[in-house]
C-alpha cells in the first residue's frame, strides 16, 4: 500500500474502492496537526500544503484517500458547495 511517509499517525483505516485494491485512509484535520506540531507551520500553511501537495497527488489507482470531517475547512472541501 501507497502511504504518506510522516502521517502516521493521521491514518484511519483503509478502504476498498470498486478496483478491489486496499488502499489507506487518513483524516485531513489530523493531517493538518501533524504539519502544525512537527514542523511549525500555521494553519494556512498546514492546508496549502495537504491541499496541494497531499489531495492533489495521484500516484497511481492505490493512492491514498482523505477523509474530510464536516467540520473541516479545507479549500478544495470548500469548493465543492
């Protein structure tokens, strides 16, 4: 399985899409700390960078999915309304 090195500890579970492969999930807010806490970046930062870096990545049909609380705030969640 495809993970996202340094966001362990943001991973839910896993899911199974219709292609039948395992793949992770993580929880977008958790992944936001883990920036905020490990290397110091602001909230903002934090969401740019999941958000471009993370949610805009493919990396092939295993690539790992993130799941939004309702309560998160994301740009690319945000979008969507």
């Amino acid at each position: 399985m495809i993970s996202w090195d340094g966001f362990e500890d943001a991973i839910i579970g896993t899911i199974t899409p219709f292609n039948g492969q395992e793949t992770l999930c993580y929880r977008y807010r958790s992944m936001i700390d883990v920036l905020v806490s490990r290397d110091g970046m602001t909230e903002e930062e934090a969401e740019e960078y999941v958000d471009y870096n993370i949610i805009g990545a493919w990396v092939g049909e295993t690539t790992p999915f993130v799941l939004f609380d309702a309560t998160d705030t994301a740009t690319d969640a945000s979008a969507t309304d």
